[in-house]
C-alpha cells in the first residue's frame, strides 16, 4: 500500500525500484513505468512500460479499466 489514495504520481520502493504513474485506490493502476533492478546489487535494471491493474503488470497494449 502506498501513501497515495489515487492519481499520478511516483513510489520509491526499499530495494530502490521505483515506478512512476497512476494509483487507483492506494495500488498501481493505470498507465506507469516501473524500473527494477534484475538481482540484489546489480546495476542492470529491467523496465516495464504499460498497463498496471491492483499492483499486476499487464503489458504494453491497451486495456478497460473499471474505476
């Protein structure tokens, strides 16, 4: 759960994995960017670009949501 209700916005995560883009009711929802880092320590990171539903990756294409 983050500090957001909803709206835009970006979550620093402890592990240093961030994502930037729309909360709906406290989670990642909407349109949003997460980067992550693809091991503990390591400086490679992975980007997902796309749609998030309840905390959930859903990919780059576009889906309906329901608010």
């Amino acid at each position: 759960m983050c500090i957001w209700d909803s709206g835009n916005g970006v979550f620093w995560f402890t592990t240093g994995d961030m994502y930037l883009g729309r909360f709906f009711n406290g989670q990642l929802h909407g349109i949003g960017a997460m980067s992550i880092h693809t091991s503990f320590g390591d400086e490679k990171k992975q980007i997902f670009k796309g749609y998030f539903r309840n905390n959930e990756f859903l990919g780059e294409e576009e889906v309906a949501f329901e608010e």
